[in-house]
C-alpha cells in the first residue's frame, strides 16, 4: 500500500473523505494524513478551532540553522451546490486525464502532491533545512484553521519560505487580494404608505448610497501586478410590505483589497464618503500578500517552473484570497508563492475536476524546489 501511494492515488484517498465545509469535520481527513507523514519520519500535531475541526502541522527537521521551507493547503471543500453532479463528488473518479470530485482541483490535488514531495525529501540524510507541513481545516469559511494557528504562540514555528497549493494550473503566482466584507446599515422611519410625507423612506435614501458606491474610488496607487482595489455591492435587503415607507436597508458589500492598502483608512473613508447616517460594520476581513519577484528563491521557484511548463513566467497574482492571509504575515512574511495543480476555473464548480497529469508534474516541481532549499 504505502509503496504504491503516489500524489493521484493520495488525491483520490482524500477526496473519500466529505469535508464539505459547512457541516462536515475535517478530523478523519486531517488524521489520516498525519499518519502517512508520522510514517516517514515527521513530528504531527493537531489543533482544533472546534470539536473535530481538526487542522494539521507536520515538521520534520534539517541539520542546519536554515528555516525550513513551508508547504500549506486546506482540506475543507465548498458544498456541492444545488446542480446534481454526474460524477460521483466523493469517489474520485476518472475519465481520460480527468479526476472528479469536490476539492479535486481547490485542492486536494495540491495537498496529496506537497506530502508526496515532503515524503521524498525525507527519505533523504543531512537535508541542511527541514519542511513543515500546514494543512488547515476551515479555510473555505474564513481561514478558520490558520487563524486559530496563528494564535497559539509558536505552534507555527518558523518559515523561510511558503507555497500555497491553491489551484493555479501549476503557475506561481506572487500573490492576491485582500478583502473587506463590510454590511452598510441606512435607516429611516415608518409611515403608511399612503402618507409618504410622514416617514422618511429608507429606500430613497438607499439610492444615494448606492449612486456613490458605484462611483467610489480608492485612495490607493494600484499594485504594479494585482492592479486596483475593487467593490461589488454583494446584496440589498429591506423593506417592510407595499403600504408601508420602509425604515431599514441593509447592502452587503464586498471590497477586494490590494497588498499594502490601511484596512481600517479604507473603512473610514468609506465611512466619510458615505455620511454619518449609514451604519458601517465589518463582517470579514483579510490582508492582501504580495512577493517581491525579484526575490531569489521567487526566481529560483520560475526557474524550476519555466522548465515544467516550457513556457517564461512573468509575475501575476489571483483576486480571491487564501491562508496566506494569515500565514505570510505569521511567519513574518518570508517570500510565498501561490502555486498548485488544480484548474482555477473548476473551484467551487459542479463536476469539478483536476488533471492527473498536472497533480504529476506539480508532485515532481515540488519535489525540485523542496530539494532545491533543503539540500
Ligand atoms: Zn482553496
């Protein structure tokens, strides 16, 4: 069995395991992959943001003072979605290069492939730095794992260097967004509708909320590789009946940050522009990471992939987030890299699937940058 374990087989081994997150746990998934790591020579250990909310760090260690280099992924899914699948979500299922299931591409795939490449580099004597593993429960809900890891103290211990699994077709990327989800809350007072002039309607105040959050712009120079904060007013609720002015809206809105942007300026100038008569509170946010791509080990990791892709890689990012969030500034922000075998078009997608080929590839480009650092 462990000698036929390869990174297809271990995706199809974790795609068994429903981590739909909400409602399923993370435990058995989490437990079985800390046993294959504990059988070749890594130090486990558990964290549990709640019960059976089971993340994972796996260290093994080198002989010199270098920082190891980090590998990190998440294996928690997105539901099904209301579509019914034609393949089996949970079977891992094959046709051509094809391999179904959900978390095939966002990223089970990229989880299998860095513990097949940690297995490899600890097979091998006198490796100068160690690898520690970071797989994280939650993440899909907001980082949930990371976050709670991050807060023990030094459970994370330290990092020299990061990769993130997320799907990217096997192309690094250097970063992505932040986000800033924010509710905007605009009252106003009850009144029969057929005496308009008794209440203030809250809708009509709601429209020139939404005429200057279509026209807002950020007090920000854009990002030389993710470009310009964004802002999408996500959802519109209020309103009490037909015969009634209403005196409650309430807009959900979504802001897509840039590395480096204040968070909490951009809430106060939201704030400003919006008057004080709207209710502005935060429901989520997390920071925007960028890498500068001339850093060395960034070069050296293009290097590596230019040869598996046949192709110049040129610094780009992604616009949705990831634990980096979290992780990067927790290991006072070494150089990290998003880089992973599944389809970025399939996350979240019904059938999603991932190619075989490209779990291979990554397994192999991983395994020559882990080398590349460790030895
Ligand atoms: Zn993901």
């Amino acid at each position: 069995m462990k000698n036929t374990l390869n990174a297809f087989s271990l995706t199809r081994q974790l795609l068994n395991f429903n981590t739909v997150n909400p409602p399923e746990l993370e435990h058995e998934c989490a437990l079985s992959l800390g046993k294959i790591l504990e059988e070749g020579g890594f130090k486990t250990d558990y964290y549990e943001f709640a019960k059976g909310r089971t993340s994972l760090i796996a260290k093994i260690e080198g002989k010199d003072n270098k920082p190891p280099l980090c590998f990190t992924g998440h294996i928690d899914t997105v539901p099904l979605g209301a579509v019914s699948w034609k393949k089996d979500p949970f079977k891992g299922e094959t046709e051509g290069d094809k391999l179904y299931g959900r978390g095939s591409s966002d990223m089970k795939s990229g989880v299998a492939a860095m513990v097949i490449a940690a297995l490899r580099l600890a097979r091998e004597r006198d490796n100068k730095a160690g690898i520690t593993l970071v797989i994280t429960a939650g993440e899909e809900t907001g980082c949930k794992g990371a976050k709670y890891m991050a807060k023990q103290g030094t459970v994370l211990g330290e990092a020299g260097a990061v990769i993130i699994g997320e799907p990217t077709s096997n192309y690094p990327l250097i970063g992505h967004k932040g986000v800033l989800w924010i509710e905007a809350l605009i009252r106003g007072i009850t009144a029969h509708g057929s005496m308009p002039d008794q209440g203030v309607n809250a809708i009509n105040k709601t429209a020139i909320v939404i005429d200057k959050l279509a026209n807002y712009k950020f007090d920000t120079n854009p990002h030389p590789v993710l470009g310009l904060p964004t802002l999408n007013i996500g959802t519109i609720s209020g309103g009490i009946n037909i015969n009634s002015v209403p005196d409650k809206v309430l807009l959900e809105i979504d802001i897509r940050t840039i590395p480096g942007q204040n968070i909490n300026n951009t809430i106060e100038n939201l704030k400003t522009c919006l008057g004080i008569e709207v209710e502005i509170s935060t429901i989520q946010k997390a920071e925007g990471i960028a890498t500068n791509p001339d850093d060395k080990w960034t070069q050296q990791v293009f290097g590596i992939m230019e040869k598996y892709l046949d192709e110049k890689i040129i610094p780009k990012g992604i616009t949705y987030f990831t634990d980096g969030s979290v992780l990067k500034p927790a290991y006072e922000n070494p150089p990290t890299l998003i880089l992973g075998p599944g389809e970025p078009s399939m996350a979240h997608k019904t059938d999603e699937y991932c190619y075989i080929s490209k779990i291979e590839t990554i397994t192999e480009a991983y395994t020559d940058i882990a080398f590349n650092w460790c030895k």
